[in-house]
C-alpha cells in the first residue's frame, strides 16, 4: 500500500522530533571502551569523509545511523544453507530449498508442540512448501474454506513472525512481496493476542478472506516464509549432469535473492560446451546419452539432437552398439526398445567423437600432462585390441568404421560437419548462455564466508601435504593462486575484450578442468572413460586420487590449507563436495577432527545404491552447525497428496560456546567499519572540519 503525500507530511514532525530523541539518547550513552578518533585520523580521510556527508549530512543523521547498526550487530546471526553435487535432481532440490532441511518444519513443531496435532502440523508444513499445490488440492475437500483460510492464515502469520524475528524491518520489508507489504507488515508486527489490537488483528484478517484474496495472500506468506527461513545459500558445484532438470534448478539459482556458487567439474564442462569447446561438447552428450536423458538438452537449452541421431543411425546402422546401451531409469522415462536402439547408437557415435577430441587436444597441449589419453593411436583394428603401457589388451568394441589408423585424431568430414551444427546450437542457446553467465557472475573456483572455505573438489598437494606447484599455461602456481588463475583463465573464455588467440585457449582449458591430472576439479591422475568402456581390466580402469584425498582427514593438513587462504576464526573450516560419502562402508562426513564437511551425500538416484543415502545438506545458524542427512526423495506429488516429506537425521557437527550475532560474521565485521567511518565523520562534525547541511 503506498500512502500518501498528506499522511507523509502530517508525520514529518513526528519524524524530526524522533530522530532528534534518538541524537539525544547516543550523545547521553555513547558505545563504552570505543576507541577516540583522533583529528590527524579524519583529516587522513577527509575527502571520503567529505563524500559520505552526502548521505549523512548533519550530526543527528549520523548519529541514527550508528544507533541503528550498533543495533543490527546484536541481531541473531542468519542462517546459512549448504548444499552439493545436485546433478540435476530438482525436485528433491525444491524440497530441500522449500523446507530448508527441515528448518521449518522443526520451527512448526516448536512453535505449536502439542497444540497441534500431528497431522495438522504436517498439513502447515505442506502448505507452506508447496501453497499452489496444497490450496488447489484443499478445494476439493473442504466445504468450508473461509474457516479453512482463517485457521491457516493465522498460524502462517505466527510461523512468519517467529521466522522473521531475527531480522530488522528494513530487511523484512525488502523481502516482502510488493502487493501485499504493508498488510503484512501490520500482521507482523502487531501481536493477535494483545486485546487492544485483536479486532483489529481480525477485521484484516477476515478481509482478506472476504475480498477473495485469501489464496494470493497465503501464497505470498508462504513465499516470504522459505526466504526468510535460509538467508543465504550455498552451492559446492555440480549442479549438472546425471538428472532431467539441470536447467530447472539454474532457471531457481539465478533468481535466488542471496547466493553464491562454487564451481564444480561438471559444472565446467557445460561452461565448457557453451563457450564452443568441442571436448566438452562431445561429453556433455555423451553423459546425457549414457542415461538415456536428454530433457536438459532437447527441453531445457534446445540443442538440437536430429544432426546426431541421423548421423548415428547411418554410420552405424549395422552395429549392436551392446557397450553403448544406456542405463534407463524406468521411473523417469518410457523408452521403446527403437527408443534404446537410437540413443545406444547416438552414445556410441559421440563417444568415438569424444575420444578422439580428446587425444588431440592433449597432442595440442603437451603441459598438460595429458599424453596417457592419446589412445586412439594405439588400436589394432584387424585384431581388436589395444596396446597400453606395453601390455594388449582385447576391447569390447572392434567396429571403428571412422578410425584412420594413419591419422587416428581426425575427425571424418561428416563428424567435422556434425560438431560444428552441435557448437552452433550449444553456442546460440540463449537460456544456456544466460545460466552460464549467472555461474560467471555469482560463481568462482572458491568461496570464503564467514570462516568457512567453500571449493568443490580439492586442493593439489604433494606427499608430504605441502601445496603442490602446478604449470597453468606457462605459469607456475598453487594453492589459493592456482584456484585465483584458473578462474581468470577459464572467465576470460567469455570476455569479449579479449583476442581471439587468448579465448581459444581460455575455451581449451575447460577440457583441463574437466579432467587433467591437477585439476583442482578433477583431483585424480586420470579420467579413464576410454578403459571404462572398451576394457574389462579392473586394474587399467582405476582412477588414482590425488594426494588432497588421501592427507585431508589430517587436522594439521586442513590448518595448513585454511593458512593458505587467510582463513579466520576460532571455529574455520572447510566445506567440500565431489566425492560422495559412503555411508554404509561406514565413511562419515565430518573428517580432521571437525575441521572438514563433506556434504556430496549423493542427491543423484544414481549414487543412491553406492551411498546408502540420498544427500547431505549443512545448515549454520546462530547457534551452531547441523548435518542434515536426507532419504530418497518420492516426488513433489506424492508430498503435496500425502504430505510426506523427506525424511531427514539431524547431527549436531558444531555448537557455539554462546549464540552468535551479527558482530561475528563477515557482514557484522563490515557494518563495524561503516560504524567507524560514521565516528570519524561525527567528529568532523564536532570539530568543524566539515560543516552540517541542513
């Protein structure tokens, strides 16, 4: 609701005389044991102090201010949502963000314990996740829906109050759906049991019922109830990959009012495919294909797949393609045997593509370190077997009608042809260009927030837990500087400012991140997907980890990284992904004596088998860290219809000594030098160094 001019004008004497109060009250209980700020100290920053007087330009507007965030600073601290390794599962990502791992739900049962049943409790929170859904599905049972909205509307207003508490107006206020605000608002902040209010308290209420809002206003309460729930999110990579909705989850991320993202490898390789890089390119359909999945291609970002399947189907129209048969999850797709027959083709096409890329790129670039992926080179195809380290070995696969042994990377003048049509379509699609400019501009190789150090896979080290030096283009660096000029190489892939010769190695190096042996992404020797599929030898098909995941359960090697990075903070850690947490082999995820978390659980179905378990989360609030540990989630159907929910094992992995505030996290440490800033201009003021503006 926008007021007035006159309703304006009529409290500007009401406003002046308040702030004129609130000088008073600073200068009669200024802040204790605060440091004086000395004339030598203003004058050292006097033009800046000079701008900021723009903003604050008389003594009672400075002194409002510092009233206002020295307030701010003993505010409980925010919550924090950690998630990794989504890989394309976004309904049970929307749960997780709906319900923040169980935040609200634990807020409903503390808030109305036994007052509430347990169904009722359960029907709140459904309607709280999922408004749209759970009102269309209450119409069709409820006769009387007024009662319904009214019971509703009051216990999502109390759930709202609570969840809002720690927060200031301003910031609830910005949060607040523009329609609705000042209803809201009032709701908020005036108490339904307060007898001198309550008639007041009901007539908005039942107004709201009455003028047909009922459903747009629990809607909005609903909404505003997730945002506030988590402050800020966290993504530790691999939003890519495995599952159907990849681009469901950017189109969420990029619209997300507080976040920040951590690069992970699969990450890279769609960043990699929509700058044009044809490895990458080769890969991304490669992976898609083996799962039969092609909705984040086809639906999401609109490649167009036609130039492949007729390619496949006449190259290898003769072919079994048995290897290449991709794995099917039958809950999710309904694939006709055609259906397989064409997709196993497909796989089985881009694969060869995608292995001889790969070989000339490491010929391209030697530095690398690359040379054990030029395997094409080593075929017999009259005896069909391959030679490796000296040792032959017979493949699975003997039919490679495109393979010119006298020129082994070389793609045929029809894959050439196919690959330029696929760059084409990765390189114009408009929704992938615009998520990948959302990872560019709200991503990187690393976070630091509140003494946490966020990367999703690994730090190189050698042996002995020292950082290892790795050669990036001719340059050598390691440990925050590796991750610092990774970053800038692989933005400089969509820098339009600079040279062609710079992108086009900028654009090769997402194939390094993707899988060269430093990688900080990959952190293994090798990608072995060649032996992988060709080979039955268990022993040429390992992966050996780098030395980051054998030395991080060590505390004094995870002190060493955190020194590395400028890491503060009595409680510091490190929050990893990537590799996922096996728990029924026992694997925990709390590792160096609480100093490490992986969180990568598993969220893909794929993993689900492997992990025992469908996903870690970490939530940090005020008073400490909990592990969220997730079953298998059913569908967003069955937890509208039912109310089921994903069941979830909270473990306690930190608590603070005392609840935390603002003052001690990143944004409370930055509102102390705005304070300070705000000091030396008062005493400008004071002193007559810089004059009021009335």
């Amino acid at each position: 609701m926008v007021r007035c001019a006159c309703c304006l004008f009529a409290r500007r004497p009401a406003l002046i005389h308040a702030t004129v109060a609130v000088h008073e009250i600073y200068e009669k209980e200024k802040p204790m044991a605060k440091k004086q700020i000395t004339i030598e100290e203003v004058k050292e920053d006097l033009r800046y102090l000079r701008l900021l007087a723009r903003d604050f330009p008389t003594v009672s507007s400075v002194t409002t201010e510092i009233i206002n965030l020295e307030a701010i600073l003993q505010l409980p601290k925010p919550t924090e949502h950690f998630l990794a390794d989504l890989h394309g599962e976004n309904e049970a990502f929307e749960h997780v963000l709906r319900n923040a791992s169980g935040n609200i739900k634990r807020k409903v049962n503390d808030l109305f314990g036994s007052a509430l049943s347990d169904r009722d409790k359960k029907e709140l929170c459904t309607l709280i996740y999922y408004p749209e859904k759970k009102l269309k599905l209450v119409k069709q049972d409820v006769e009387n829906m007024d009662e319904y909205y009214a019971v509703m509307l009051n216990r999502l207003i109390t759930v709202c109050r609570n969840i809002s508490s720690k927060y200031t107006r301003s910031k609830v206020r910005k949060s607040l759906p523009e329609e609705y605000a000042y209803i809201i608002e009032e709701l908020l902040h005036e108490a339904n049991d307060d007898r001198n209010k309550l008639a007041y308290f009901s007539a908005i209420v039942n107004t709201i019922i009455c003028t047909g809002r009922a459903d747009h206003f629990i809607i909005a309460l609903c909404s505003l109830i997730q945002r506030l729930a988590i402050d800020r999110l966290h993504i530790l990579g691999d939003i890519f990959d495995r599952g159907p909705g990849a681009h469901l989850i950017m189109d969420t991320l990029c619209n997300y009012h507080h976040l920040d993202i951590t690069w992970g490898n699969h990450d890279v390789l769609w960043m990699g495919a929509a700058a044009g890089n044809l490895c990458c390119i080769a890969s991304v359909l490669r992976l898609s294909l083996r799962d039969a999945n092609t909705r984040t291609l086809e639906d999401g970002y609109a490649i167009n797949m036609v130039p492949l399947a007729t390619f496949a189907m006449e190259q290898y129209a003769d072919d079994p393609c048995e290897i290449y048969i991709p794995r099917v999850d039958e809950e999710r797709t309904n694939h006709t045997e055609k259906d397989i027959r064409l997709i196993a083709q497909m796989h089985k096409a881009v694969s060869v593509i995608e292995f001889k890329l790969s070989g000339a790129i490491a010929q391209k670039y030697p530095h690398w370190e690359m040379q054990d992926r030029c395997l094409m080179e080593h075929i017999n195809k009259e005896r069909g077997t391959i030679t490796i380290d000296g040792k032959e070995y017979p493949m699975l696969d003997t039919q490679w009608p495109t393979l010119d042994p006298a020129n082994p990377y070389a793609l045929t003048p029809e894959e050439a042809d196919l690959m330029e049509r696929l760059r084409y379509s990765f390189t114009r699609s408009e929704r992938l260009q615009n998520h990948v400019n959302c990872l560019l501009m709200r991503g990187g190789m690393y976070v630091i927030y509140n003494s946490n150090l966020m990367f999703h896979a690994s730090v190189p080290l050698n042996e002995d837990g020292t950082m290892r030096e790795v050669s990036i283009n001719g340059v050598v660096v390691k440990g925050k500087e590796l991750m610092k000029r990774v970053e800038r190489i692989a933005r400089s892939a969509f820098d339009n400012d600079v040279n062609a010769q710079e992108r086009e190695v900028a654009r090769d190096f997402f194939w390094y991140l993707w899988c060269g042996p430093h990688s900080p992404l990959f952190g293994k020797a090798k990608m072995a997907t060649f032996e992988r599929y060709l080979l039955t030898d268990k022993e040429v098909q390992k992966e050996p980890k780098g030395w980051y995941y054998i030395l991080r359960d060590k505390p004094e090697v995870c002190d060493y990284i955190l020194d590395e990075f400028g890491v503060q903070g009595s409680h510091r850690h490190i929050i990893n992904g990537n590799v996922p947490v096996r728990v029924f082999k026992g694997e925990t995820p709390i590792k160096a004596d609480g100093r490490m978390m992986v969180i990568d659980g598993g969220f893909s179905r794929v993993y689900h088998n492997r992990t025992g378990i469908a996903g870690y989360t970490l939530v940090y609030h005020s008073r400490g860290f909990q592990l969220v540990q997730h079953e298998p989630f059913t569908s967003t159907e069955e937890a509208v219809i039912n109310g089921t929910d994903i069941h979830s094992t909270t473990q306690i992995v930190e608590m603070m000594g005392r609840r935390e505030n603002v003052a001690d996290t990143d944004i409370g440490r930055g509102i102390m030098l705005k304070i300070n800033d705000l000091e030396k201009l008062l005493t400008a003021y004071r002193k007559g160094i810089i004059k009021e503006r009335p």
